[in-house]
C-alpha cells in the first residue's frame, strides 16, 4: 500500500505553510485516475466477450461430455466425447438485425452430431448466454430426450444433457 | 506501511517522547477490540456461519432446484456444487453488505459519537487511525469470507455429501480435487470484496454517516448488477467491481483459464487504491477542531 504522507511542499522557501494544503494532490490523483480508466478503456474497447466462434468452440466441448454421460446412465457406456463429433453452428436473434455477438437468450444453435449408435444426427439447442459468458443449454427433446429419463433397471433420473450449463474464457 | 513496533509494554511518556503517537499496531488492536464487542460484527458473524446449513435444510423441502445461478441444478446432487451455488448467490447480493455493515461505519462512528477529537490527541496521528481502522475492516472482511466458505463447505459436504462435482464443461471432478477448487474459489472472492471495503470506508469517511456509509456501497454493488443484468457495454462491465466475482468460473473449467481472474484483480486493486487514497487525503485534509 502506498498512501502518500504528507510530504513537505517543494518550494517551501518563504511561506511556512501550516497545514495540508497542496491542492495539487487530489487533482493529480483524479487525473491519473482518469488516465489509467480511458487507458483501460481503449484497451479493452472493441471486444465484446460473448462472440460466436467462442460459443461454437464450448458447445462443441461441453455438450458431448453431457451426452457421453446420458448414453452411460441409458446403459451405453464407454462412449468417448471425441466420438460424438460435435459441430455446432451458432446465431443470435433471426434475420437481418442477426449480429451473431453479445449474451442474450435468443441464441440458437444447430448442432451436428454422431449419436450412441454412429448415426448422424442433426439438432436445435436453445442458448440463454449470460454476459459472463456462461450459459444454459436446452436441447432438442426428440433427439435426447425429456427432463428425466429411465435408466436400464428402471430407475428414474435427471436426464444430463436435456439442458446444461457451460462457461467459456472471455478472453481467448 | 512504516511499523516499527515497539515493545507493547512502553510507557505513556516514552511512547509520546518517541513520536508523539502510537504504533498502527496498538490502534489496529484496538479497532479490532471494538469490533468484537459490537453486537453487529458477532450477529453478522454468526448469520455467515449458520446462514448456509439453514439454506440447505430450507432447500431440502422443496424439489425445485435454483438453476438460474450456475450450479444451482446440482445442489441436492454434489455438495461442492452447493457451496459454489451459494459463492455465485453471495457475490449477486450478499458480499457488499456485509462488508459495509462494518466499513461504511468504522470512521462515521467517530462522527456519529463525536470522538475523533479524543482519538486523535490521545497517542495516534490521522495516518496510524485510518491504517488501523482501515485494517480492521479488512480483517473483518476476510473473516466473513472464510466463515463463509467455511459453512458453506462444511453444510454441503456434511448435508449433501462428498459426490464428484461437475465441472463448468461438463466432465466429473474428484472429490478431493473439488474441494481444493471450491476454497480457491471462495478464495478469488477476496480482493473484489476488499475493493468493496474500500468503497465502504470512503463512503463513510465522505459522509460522516453510518447509514449512509454502509447503504451507498450496496447500492453501487446493486447498479453494477443491474448493468450487468440489462447487458451493458462488456467494456464498461470489466470496470466494475462486481465483475471479478464471476472470475472462479475459469478455475473450474476442464482446462483452466485465467485471464478473467487476472483482471479482475487488476480492476479490484485499482479501486483499493484509488477508494484509499480519497479517503486518506478527505481526512488528512478535514478540520477536527469541534469534536
């Protein structure tokens, strides 16, 4: 911590100053204030945090893990996250006010994907992205199923991948 | 900070022959004296350290889960997804308040009572008070952070259970493992709340009220979430102070990422400094002469 003392004025040559009174301190300090937020500012200016190609990257990650946990519960174990070769392709909003950036929950993306069986499928997620670039997933209820599922022994449980959480780093 | 702390034990005139003032040590003690004999920092104490357990249990009565926070789906299956549930809870709109029950007080106390006077010319210069009592303020700002990370580890471990957390894409984390990322976690906590420390002493050094010093930084804390709710400009949100307690998510990710943690800190620092130092140059400046 550096808490600046009171220091003896620099030209205190003729004028005994009595008490704390160099008002050029504050305003010193206000002005590398300003200077150091307009630096960050510019610094970070131009870069929204929630981008498609970042969406695209994390849903492409986290909804095989999802997936690959959902085929284990329904009895397919040993299904590795590789082999579902996710490819999402991510918009935000529909028509020509598209602008494909941002947090909002009107993101949808079209996921392509190999399911339990090597079969090719093809399904609409639903993304509500929050600006700290976490979001929640829903997926396509004819293509993975509902909100809880039935296990082998007949158990039921929350089904993973009907809808899921992801985070992805703003910065990379 | 210049502490070279004399032996306790020095008399009253060594001590005044010395520099006219005492050490930051003996303030900081002091400050810290007063605090745990006010009722206020016991009850927020305690509220942190039961706050959670109760949470659980009124949880365990219902079957919906909370899962508009992150990690809120997975509260009754992994207890480190409870506690990190509650950190996601605590930063949205616990943290600044309860830092500011004591920051936004400790130096508009001394106005409300009229002590500064009596403070100031016993032992201690301006510069060893504001050291001390900013100190105390942080130690009790870290206090709660670690009663609550306590509690909220220990409610979910010991009500909820020891099961393998998921991770924020999604792939299983050990039981050990998590744990130690879920203290890390509370732990990035810190310096965003110290930063709202800060802004508590400045608020109470600028208005010389309690009431005020303690509810303005809340409300700053409350506008910085609503920016952020209405999805403000991502330039101005890394700016604020509310920003940096998202900043765990990158720890629990399958590969781990930094960058919002880094800064974070930077922005937390930034407004440590610049909070203190207005404060500092307020009351270094201020006419103490009517008591």
């Amino acid at each position: 911590m550096t808490i600046p003392t009171a220091t003896t004025p620099a030209s205190s040559g003729t004028v005994p100053v009595t008490g704390p009174q160099a008002p050029t301190r504050p305003r010193r300090l206000l002005l590398a204030g300003t200077v150091a937020a307009a630096a960050a500012v510019l610094a970070a200016c131009g870069s929204a945090d929630v981008t498609r190609p970042r969406l695209e990257a994390s849903l492409a990650q986290v909804f095989p893990n999802y997936y690959v946990q959902q085929q284990a519960l329904l009895g397919h174990p040993g299904l590795a996250p590789a082999a579902v070769q996710a490819r999402p392709t991510c918009h935000r909003g529909s028509g020509p006010t598209a602008s494909d950036t941002g947090a909002g929950s009107d993101w949808i993306c079209v996921v392509d994907y190999l399911d339990g069986a090597g079969k090719a499928q093809e399904g609409k997620f639903e993304l509500k992205v929050n600006p700290n670039a976490c979001y929640t997933a829903g997926a396509p209820t004819k293509l993975v199923g509902a909100a809880t599922i039935q296990t082998p022994t007949g158990r039921w449980v929350t089904n993973p991948v009907f809808e899921f959480d992801g985070c992805f780093d703003p910065t990379r | 900070m210049t502490q070279t702390t004399p032996a306790p034990a020095v008399t009253m005139t060594s001590a005044a022959a010395a520099a006219g003032r005492g050490s930051v040590v003996r303030a900081y003690r002091w400050e810290i004296i007063k605090l745990v004999h006010q009722w206020r920092t016991r009850a927020v104490l305690g509220a942190c350290l039961i706050g959670p357990f109760l949470f659980v249990i009124a949880l365990d009565q219902q079957d919906r889960v909370p899962k508009d926070t992150l990690y809120g789906r997975f509260v009754h299956t992994s207890g480190f997804a409870l506690a990190l549930m509650l950190l996601g809870f605590c930063a949205q709109w616990a943290f600044p308040l309860l830092t500011a029950l004591v920051a936004g007080d400790i130096f508009a106390a001394e106005d409300g009572h009229g002590t500064w006077k009596t403070i100031l010319t016993r032992s201690h210069g301006r510069t060893h008070i504001f050291t001390a009592k900013v100190l105390a303020a942080m130690t009790f700002a870290l206090a709660v952070l670690l009663a609550l990370a306590a509690a909220t580890l220990g409610a979910g471990v010991l009500l909820v259970g020891d099961q393998p957390l998921e991770s924020v894409t999604g792939t299983p984390i050990a039981p050990g493992h998590a744990a130690l990322l879920v203290a890390a976690a509370w732990g990035t906590a810190a310096l965003p709340l110290l930063g709202f420390t800060a802004l508590a002493v400045m608020m109470s050094v600028l208005t010389r009220s309690a009431a005020l010093g303690i509810v303005t930084p809340v409300v700053i804390g409350l506008l910085m979430q609503l920016f952020t709710f209405l999805n403000g400009t991502d330039t101005v949100r890394h700016l604020l102070l509310v920003t940096p307690f998202d900043s765990w998510h990158g720890l629990l990710a399958t590969h781990p990422f930094y960058g919002p943690l880094l800064h974070g800190s930077w922005v937390s620092v930034g407004y440590i400094v610049i909070c203190l130092a207005v404060a500092f140059q307020v009351l270094r400046r201020r006419d103490i002469t009517g008591g």
